[in-house]
C-alpha cells in the first residue's frame, strides 16, 4: 500500500521544479536587502543613530513587506504551474567537484506565504515595539536585532537550496540570542539564550548531517536537484535524510526532546516573544518538513516519526501550560503545544502539509495577538507576569482584553475564529489516517484541544476577571494606540484569518502544486469537530469552576503531583541535567585533568625519546654513508644546545 | 613584471626592515626618557611600514596570479649547493598564495596591535618583565615573517627544511623573553617538540635526496621531480612518518598538542596569533604539499589512523577547551579542535574536504587571530587572563563586546561568516568517504557553541563586576589592527569565491598526485541541478571545478 502511495505522489509532487525568475522576482533579494541594511545600520551607527533608529527598523520591516505584497500579486497573475520561480543572486560557493552553491532564492507558493507572515506580523510587531521599548535606552540596539531577524528569516523560507536555508536556520538562531540575551546585564537573560542556541545546535547537527547525506546521495543541495533524485535512492537512506531533517526541525520548533528553551526564552523582551518564540521562527520547522514534502512523501516511517513527535509535543506543552503562573510561560508552552499540532498534519503527508501551514499562519496571527496582549499587561503592571497577581483588568484595559479575547476564541477553536478552521482538520485529517496509529494521534490531538481550552480559559480569567490581586504601586490603564493599533490589526486576523484561508479550499488549492492535493474532506461541522467543541467547552467550564467561580489565592498551592511535575516543565530540564549536563562536566574535567597531567609526563617521555631516537637515527645514516648527513644533524643539535643555553 | 623576483622581494622586505631597526639607536644611546619613548616608537612605525610594504607586494602579486596557469608561479630556481642538488627554488601554487597573503595580512594587524607588549605593561598582575628590549622584539617579528613567507614559497624540500627549522627561533625568543606565567617552561617545550619533529623530517629530507640519486641520476631536493620518484611501499611509509610526524607536531595533531596551550598561554597574544595563527598552518601546509604528493600510497595507508586522530582531536580539544579558565589557553584548545578538521580535510581526499582545509587554514588564521587579539586588549586593561576576573564587560566596552563576539561567532562556524564555508567543507568532504568520522566531527559543532557562548556568557554579559567597570572601550590603534580582520571574517563568509578559485586548481593537482578522486554519488542527479535550478543550467558546464 505504501509503495503505490509513493508511486502516485512521487511524480506529482516532483511536477513543479521552478522557472527563471521574472518581474517583481527579478529583484527578488530586495526582500533581504532591506532588512539586512537597517540591520546593518543600526549595529554599526552606534549612538548616533539612537534618535530615529527605530523608525528605520519599522521602514526597512514595512519595505519588505511591500514587496512581498508586489511578489504576491505577480504570482496570483501566473498560470498555477508557473508560480515557481528561481533567482540566481551570486555564487556563493563555487563548485568544487559537484559541490556547488548559489545564494539562489526561489519564490514559490509556500515560501510567499512565509515571506507575507514573516514581513507582515514582523511589521506590526515592529511597529508595537516603538511604544514597548521607548523607555529603554538600547532600543536602537533592539531593532538592529530585529532587522537582522527579518533578514534571516526571509533568507530561510526563500532559499533553493539546503545550505543557504541552513545559513537563515542559523541566522535566526543568532538573532534569537541576541534577543533573549537582549537584558543581558541581568543575570538570567544570558543562560536562557545560550541555553537556546545550543539546543538549537543540536538539532542543526541533524539538518546539516542531512544535507551531507544529501550531497554524496545525490551530489546536490538544492531542492530541484534532490526531489529530483530523491526517489532513486534506498529506502533507509531517504528515512534517514527525513529523521535528520526532523531533528533540526525539532530544535528549531521546541518538540521533544529539544523542547527545553523555548520557556526560558521567554526572558527576552515581549515582541520578541511574539514575534519569533511564538510567530515565525519556532514555525521554522514545520516549514522545514513541509518543504522537504518529496522527501517525506517517500519515508512512511519518517512521516510516522514527525507524527508522533507532534502529537506527544502537543500534550506535553499543553499540560506544562496548564500549570505555569507566568502568563508568557503559560503562552510558550502553548505554542510548543500548537507547533505540535503543525508538525501531527505535516506528519500526515500530502493529507496535512497545507492543514499544517493553514493553522501555522492562523497561529501566527493568534498568538502574536496573545503575546502582544500579553506585553501591554506586563508593561503596565510593573514587569509582572505572575498571573497570580494580576485580576481584574478587563475594566482597565478594554481594547487589551477584547484583543486578547479573540485570540483566545480563535486557540481554543470557537467557530468563526481561527483555531476553529485550522485545527479541527488536523485532528480530523489524523483520526482519517486510519489504522491504530490514526486513533492513537486522533485521540491525542482531540484530548489537547480540551486542554488547550482548560488553560486558555485559566489565563483569560486569572489576568482579566474576578478580584484585583496586584499591589498600590500598578497603575493599569490602556496602552498607548502605537500598541493596541497592531493589537487590533492581529485581533482582526485572529478573527478572519482561519475561515479566509480554509473556505472555498484557498490556500490548499494554491499550495497544491507544491504539496500535492489532500483528498476532500467532509465539511466542517464533522463528528469529530463537534466531538472537539464538547471538549473545549468542557475544558472551559472546569477552568471556570476552579479560576472563574472561586478567587484566585496569591500563592501558588502545592497542588497534585501531575502540577507539580508541570511546573517543573515534567522535567525536562532535569532530565537533560543529568543525563547530559552533569556527565558532560564530568568528562570535560576528567579530560582538562587528564590533559595537565599529561603534559609533564609527555615533556618526559620526549625528552627520553630524543636521547634515545637521535642515536637509532645515526645508525639509519651510517647505512647511507653520508657524512654530510651526520654533519648537519650534528649541526642541528648544535643549535639546540646553544638555544637552550642562551638565557631566556 | 612576469619575471619579476615577486617572492623574493616580499620575503626580502621584511629582512630589510629588522636590519633598519637594527640600526636605529638602542637602550644604551644617550638622552632621557623622552628621547627613549621617541626610538620605541620609530622602531614601532619602521616594523608597521615595512609590513605593510609586504603585503603590498604580496597583494600585487595575488592579482596576477593566474587561475588555470602552470601549477606554479612567479617561480625562481637558483643552484645553492650544486654538490648536493640543493636549489633556491620558490614559486607558489594556489595554496601557498592564500597562505603567504593570510601571512601579510596578519603580520601589520599583530604588529599594530602589540604595540605596548614588548614593554610588559599589560601583562597580567605578577608576571616577570621582558627580559629583551623593544628594538629585538620587533625585528624577531620581522625575522619570522621573512622565514615564514620562504616556508610557504619553497618548491625546494631542503629550502623549505631551512625555513622549517629556522622559523623556531625567533618565536622561541618572542615567548621565552617577552611571554607571561611560565614562560621559559613554555618555550622550552615549544622548541624540543618542535625539533623533534625536525629532526624526523631531516631524516626523511635526506633519505629523499638519497633516493633521488638512484639509478645513477643527479640527485635533487627540487619537489616537483620528487613527485615523480618511484619508492617501495616500505620506504615510502618510513618517509611519510618523518615527514608527517614532523607536521603533526607543527599543527598541533591530538595527541601531539600539548605543547601548543601552555605557548599560546605563555606568549603575548600578537605572538599567539603568530603561533597559532601561522605555524600552526606550516604543519598543515607541509601534509597537503608533501605528505600526499611525494608519498601517495602510504599516505592512503596511513589514512585511517589519521582520521580518527584528527576525529578525536576535534572532540577532544573542543571538550577540554569548555573547561578552561583562562582566556588564552580556551583559545589555543579551540585551535587544537580546528586543526583536527583541517587534518580531516585534508586526508579526506576529496576535492570538498582538501579544499575546505585549505580554506579554513585561511579563515582559522584571521578568525583565531581576531579572537587571540580580542582577549589581549581585555587583559592588558583587566591585568588578568582569568575568565573568573571578568563579568559584564558588555556593558562598559560595547564594541570591544561586538568584535569579540562575531570573532568568537567564527569560532563556532555560523554560517555568514568565514569559518562556516570552510567547515561545511570539510565536513561534507569528509562525510562522502567516511560517513561515521563526519558524523563524529559534525558533533562537535554542538560543544564548539558550548565553549565559545559560555566564555562570552561569563565574561562580557551579567552584572557589571566593579573590577571592570571603569575598563575603556577599544582605542582607535586596537579598532585599526582588529577591525581589518573582522572584515574580512564576513566578507569572505558571503563571498569565498575569489580564494576558492585560487585553490581549487591547487587541489586538483594534489588530488592527482595522490591517486584520489571524489566518490561518485549513487543516485547523481541531472547535471543541470549540479549548481542549482534551471536559471543557471548554462553556467554549469562552465564551472571549471567539475571534478568528477
């Protein structure tokens, strides 16, 4: 069954290779050009920059979206088969043998749909962030980062080729750091981005090792070149390559086991949260396997795999989200937990690819909303994110909480919002793949939607109702409008974006010459969404029953075991401490030890090997009879000695 | 200008202008303090404007290199000692180019950046003054560099043992008279490993000559007629091991590093970056030019071995390097982990992997350079190497900060900046022959993240410790010697093709000479997706690097 599956997509999916860019896409790396100079200029202007800098930021953000705009409206006018196109900017890397690599950028439908969600919510978090970092003084230093991120990230989804995709993979890696680091003259902002730059290391060890796998499967590293290929080689060799991608996906989208940093990361500041922790770049991923579609269209196991990641990711984060106090903790791990959803539907195959990119761009305006809704609240309380401390600002700040609301309606999947129209067809998509395996991630997509609703519910109503528990010193009011202006325009999204991209078949019908068609389904008011809706409403309710009907006590109680464990992340700090820190340490003194004592013993050793080398040497040259020979290693030893002799 | 003695000239320069600081004054002439500062500083501008005419030369003749010319150019052979077929011969091929122009441009950077080191004035609380004066520091510079550019320009074995050999003393001198800590110790060791080597390599340079004579001819130490003497399988092993012992000292190779941190340690960091940054480089050098043209097949016997020494050199300095706790001896461990990968590369024997090793001597060069200096200006400002006494430097030296980090960056490969091309090189090289030895090295990326963002983390980001807090940001003598370096860490991380170009050709001579070709990928893809997608089918079949 696999194999004539293989067969029937293998051709189809291989049907686009691209075209020589024309038009708007002649000029296609204005699209990193633009970031990439307000970067530029913002790091290296210093100071002098400090007074308009961030307006720049704004301008180079908005620029780029502008032209994606322009790219996107010339692709809507060509025939759907001819909306690939391929830019050849430089030669980066000139062939040495086969290997050869152009910084090529390739427009196509899946990478202008990043190039729009990238652009246009990294513009309206631009634009929030001029009121949410007026008062700090690097503000100038923050667009800078920002900028670069755009840039990279940009440089990730248009790439053609797998290494100039792992050049925007680490890219925004950096950034990353730069940005959780952000506050880096406090003490715990700079352990949480180191900590997400090496477990990002880790999964980019797998998405490089793929592209080598690649490279000496196929002798190429673009995307043309390999789908071209891919269905020539082994079996195992192409699990291999998906499992290899998959790790690097796992890193860069926090899905276990990588998944540790994405909480700590929420130490950068607010925008950043949203805008990369949340919107884009944890989205990297699920673009990476979308992407790779050839690929994985060929490995069942592979697809098998990212399945089961995203499923076990999608409860996981979703019960750490039930337990955390600190309002952007309670969000991070609700993303881990919808980054799992997107990676469940693109584990599904040519059924999920556009499933998982419908409710990757929906999320993008949803929980942008929720961050940034999030940020004003902290901002005016102080900097505090304990929830326990919060209460009753729905009256304080209208615009936040009717805001805050609709990304709420649309996370838990209430019809018309978003999450209704995105999420349901994966979890419909994944109990219609049949089988054990069908009913095993069914369950567990459908079971998260219940408790996705339970805490959503417990944030909305532990920040926005019941009793006033923060102290005299918070003065809340509502944000200024260079905030709540970008809050409102993602309210809108939150609102629409769902039912625009998923009625009348839109974006499936235009992603499918890149990632196949998915059978039809059968509407949207199914068994199973309305099974879904039950949960979420139950969910709700028992949150209501525990934070709606009864206050909120200040201090946290000690709670079951299963919280406990939840608000210790179940443990996957502990678990990476000792079964990765604590040996690491061990062996990384073991061998600075091993080393120092090493080196008198060698010097030694050397010493005796000189003495004793030198005079086997001479009978090798007496065998020549070569005096010559002898007179200049006597020469030789000469110098040593009055080296050593002259005083130093 | 073709045959014009370009080598000859820029190997002269340098000479030229250690002998005119060796005729200004010295610390005896008459006249106070004043007058003492005013020949310092003459000896300083005399070494700065000679190297920079050196690698002016140089410059000048890199542009007329020609790319699919005669192997090697600007070439000059001259009879030294016709009895024994000793030749001054010199000429480059594209690797020796890129490592003399990485040679001269480093040489001004150090020389404008340890400006004050030969006084001692920065070095950490507790160290013993310079034992030597100004004057001899700044010509023992001038010294290496002339023997340095003839250890890469040598197309002589003998020549280039000359240089091999003398190269140790001026830099036994620069750490053991001008170094801090343990400096005697230090130098010590650095010249009995070193001439340990030597001596091997002697042996195997002779017994070469010896061999040449066979059958009745002339003998000859010129290296492309060596190439083509035929030698037993037995005789060749012997001679590899001279030779490559000698080399892998020089690099360092695991487990012949240990000499390196307790140097680079001890010697200020200008001559650290001298050390690490070129001799390092010559052992390197010495494996691609002669380890695998004159002594092919034992140098395919030897390959296992040597990958997985270079595999665990990789894993091994990067391990220890975590666990450092002085700046400069991290720096040299992470030295000892890039090395393994250039050694990689280089017995890969695939076109990817020798020319990524090649690359990366290069781009190593100028990243652990930067990185070596970096730390200098912290310590010359904190008088302390240890990692400990720093903490929220960040905040007081902003752009001191920035080029630490985008130099610290290189050291962990990000792609965008130079290390990262080289890297990918080798490792993609490597993983077409030996699958299990890239997928080890790969790994090390992880730790290299470890060691480079935890220095960072410790020393630059958190609270302001008060010992820092009044520490100045860089003066404009530090941003001018440093700055050129963090350039050229970017630019030839976007656009590494002009030296590619250079050394592909070299390569592919190598590659010849020892019998390899790459592996031939199982499923090769249509050529037109060679260099990717339709727009550049054209420009495929003209790629002059199409090693099958």
């Amino acid at each position: 069954m696999t194999g004539s599956l293989a067969a029937t997509l293998a051709p189809q999916a291989t049907a686009l290779t691209t075209l020589p860019a024309t038009g708007a896409a002649h000029a296609a790396w204005l699209l990193l050009a633009f970031p990439g100079f307000g970067a530029l200029v913002l790091l290296l202007g210093g100071k002098r920059t400090n007074k308009w800098g961030h307006w720049l930021g704004v301008a180079m953000s908005l620029a780029a979206f502008g032209y994606g705009v322009a790219l996107f409206v010339q692709l809507l006018g060509l025939p759907a088969s001819k909306r690939g196109l391929d830019l050849r900017v430089f030669t980066w890397i000139p062939a040495i043998g086969r290997f050869a690599v152009p910084l090529g950028i390739r427009i196509d439908q899946l990478s202008i749909c990043f190039v729009l969600l990238i652009t246009g919510v990294g513009s309206l978090i631009h634009i929030y962030a001029v009121g949410y970092m007026a008062a700090d003084p690097d503000r100038r230093r923050f667009f800078g980062y920002l900028n670069l991120f755009i840039a990279s990230m940009l440089l990730l989804v248009i790439a053609d080729n797998y290494l100039a995709l792992y050049a925007g993979w680490e890219g925004v890696g950096l950034a990353s750091y730069l940005l959780i680091g952000f506050w880096f003259y406090n003490p715990a902002p700079p352990v949480a981005a180191k900590k997400a730059f090496i477990a990002n290391r880790v999964g980019d060890v797998g998405l490089s090792l793929a592209i080598m796998l690649m490279f000496a499967q196929f002798g190429s590293v673009s995307f043309d070149g390999v789908f071209s290929q891919v269905h020539s080689a082994r079996p195992g060799t192409i699990t291999a390559i998906g499992l290899l991608l998959l790790l690097g996906a796992c890193g860069k989208s926090a899905q276990l086991p990588l998944q540790s940093w994405l909480l700590d990361a929420m130490e950068g500041p607010t925008p950043v949260s949203a805008l990369i922790h949340a919107a884009t770049m944890v989205t990297a991923g699920v673009y990476l396997i979308v992407r790779s579609a050839p690929i994985f269209n060929l490995s069942p196991d592979a697809r098998l795999v990212v399945a089961i990641v995203g499923a076990a990711t999608l409860l996981f984060g979703a019960v750490i989200g039930c337990a955390k106090d600190d309002i952007k903790k309670a969000l991070a791990g609700s993303t881990m937990s919808q980054i799992g959803y997107m990676m469940l539907a693109a584990g599904l195959g040519p059924v999920g690819y556009a499933l998982a990119i419908a409710h990757l761009l929906a999320h993008g305006f949803f929980k942008a909303g929720l961050f940034l809704g999030a940020g004003a609240v902290k901002h005016e309380m102080n900097d505090e994110v304990d929830m326990r401390r919060f209460g009753g600002l729905a009256s304080a700040m209208k615009i936040t909480f009717v805001t805050f609301g609709f990304g709420y309606l649309a996370i838990i999947g209430i019809p018309p919002f978003s999450g209704f129209f995105t999420k349901d067809p994966i979890i419909d998509a994944a109990f219609a793949k049949g089988g054990t395996s069908g009913a095993i991630l069914g369950t567990a997509a459908l079971i998260g939607a219940g408790i996705t609703a339970f805490y959503m519910t417990r944030v909305m109503l532990m920040t926005f109702t019941g009793k006033r528990r923060w102290d005299d010193h918070a003065h809340p009011h509502e944000a200024p409008p260079i905030m709540t202006s970008p809050m409102v325009i993602l309210a809108i999204g939150s609102l629409g974006a769902g039912a625009f991209l998923m009625l009348a078949n839109r974006l499936i019908d235009f992603l499918a010459p890149v990632v196949g068609t998915p059978p039809l389904s059968h509407g949207f008011f199914s068994l199973i969404s309305i099974a879904s809706l039950v949960l979420v409403i139950a969910g709700a309710a028992v949150a209501w029953l525990i934070y709606g009907r009864r206050d909120v006590p200040v201090t946290a109680p000690r709670g079951s075991l299963v919280t406990g464990a939840a608000r210790k992340d179940l443990y996957g700090d502990a678990l990476n401490e000792s079964l990765l820190m604590r040996p690491g340490s061990w062996m990384t003194r073991l061998s600075v030890y091993f080393d120092n004592q090493g080196i008198d013993g060698l010097v030694r050793s050397v010493a005796a090997a000189m003495g004793g080398s030198s005079g086997r040497i001479r009978k090798v040259q007496t065998g020549f009879v070569r005096s010559y020979a002898l007179s200049m290693l006597i020469g030789a030893v000469l110098v040593i000695g009055a080296l050593l002799l002259v005083k130093l | 200008m073709s045959n014009f003695p370009w080598l000859t000239v820029a190997g002269v320069v340098p000479l030229v202008g250690a002998i005119a600081i060796g005729l200004t004054p010295g610390q005896s002439a008459p006249g106070g303090p004043a007058d003492r500062r005013a020949r310092d500083l003459l000896v300083k501008r005399i070494a700065l404007v000679f190297s920079v005419i050196t690698l002016a030369i140089t410059v000048a003749m890199a542009v007329q290199f020609k790319i699919g010319g005669p192997r090697f150019q600007f070439t000059q052979t001259y009879q030294w000692i016709p009895q024994f077929g000793v030749h001054y011969a010199v000429g480059v091929d594209g690797i020796a180019l890129v490592l003399i122009l990485m040679t001269t441009v480093l040489m001004p950077v150090v020389v404008l950046a340890s400006w004050n080191d030969a006084e001692g004035a920065g070095n950490p609380v507790g160290s013993a003054p310079p034992r030597r004066s100004i004057k001899t520091y700044f010509i023992l510079m001038l010294v290496l560099e002339t023997m340095m550019i003839g250890v890469f320009a040598a197309t002589d074995v003998f020549l280039f043992y000359v240089f091999f050999e003398a190269m140790l003393i001026p830099m036994y001198f620069m750490i053991g008279s001008y170094g801090v800590g343990q400096r005697q110790y230090a130098a010590v060791k650095f010249l009995l490993y070193s001439l340990l080597g030597g001596l091997l390599m002697l042996v195997a340079v002779i017994a070469l000559y010896v061999y040449s004579t066979s059958g009745g001819r002339p003998g000859t130490f010129l290296f492309l007629p060596l190439t083509h003497l035929v030698l037993s399988a037995t005789v060749q092993k012997w001679l590899f091991l001279g030779f490559f012992v000698a080399f892998a000292i020089k690099a360092p190779l695991w487990p012949f590093h240990t000499w390196l941190p307790d140097a680079a340690t001890a010697a200020q960091p200008g001559a650290a970056v001298v050390l690490v940054g070129v001799l390092d480089k010559v052992g390197t050098f010495g494996m691609i030019r002669y380890c695998l043209d004159l002594f092919p097949s034992a140098a395919h016997y030897f390959t296992p071995l040597i990958i997985a020494l270079s595999v665990i050199g990789v894993l091994y300095g990067a391990i220890v390097a975590i666990g450092q706790a002085d700046l400069k001896r991290l720096v040299a461990y992470t030295s000892v982990s890039h090395m393994g990968l250039i050694t990689l590369g280089i017995f890969a024997m695939t076109s990817q992997g020798q020319v990524g090793a090649t690359l990366y001597m290069v781009n190593h060069g100028f990243a652990t350079g930067a990185l070596f200096l970096i730390a200098g200006f912290m310590i010359s400002r904190r008088r302390s190497a240890q990692i400990a006494d720093y903490g929220g430097v960040q905040k007081v030296a902003p752009v001191l900060a920035g080029l630490f980090l985008i130099a610290g960056l290189a050291g962990l490969a990000l792609p965008g900046l130079s290390t990262f091309v080289s890297e990918f090189l080798v490792l993609v090289g490597t993983f077409t022959r030996y699958e299990a030895a890239a997928i080890l090295a790969t790994a090390g990326i992880i730790l290299a993240a470890i060691y480079i963002l935890w220095m960072y983390q410790r020393t630059m980001t958190g609270p302001v410790k008060p010992e820092v807090a009044s520490m100045p940001d860089l003066k404009a003598r530090e941003l001018w010697a440093v700055g050129p370096l963090i350039a050229l860490i970017i630019v030839l991380g976007v656009y590494p093709k002009p030296i590619i170009d250079v050394i592909n050709p070299a390569v592919r001579a190598t590659l010849v000479d020892a019998h390899s070709a790459n592996p031939v990928p199982p499923h090769p893809v249509n050529n037109r997706f060679v260099v990717t997608g339709l727009s550049s089918a054209t420009s495929s079949s003209t790629q002059n690097g199409s090693n099958p």
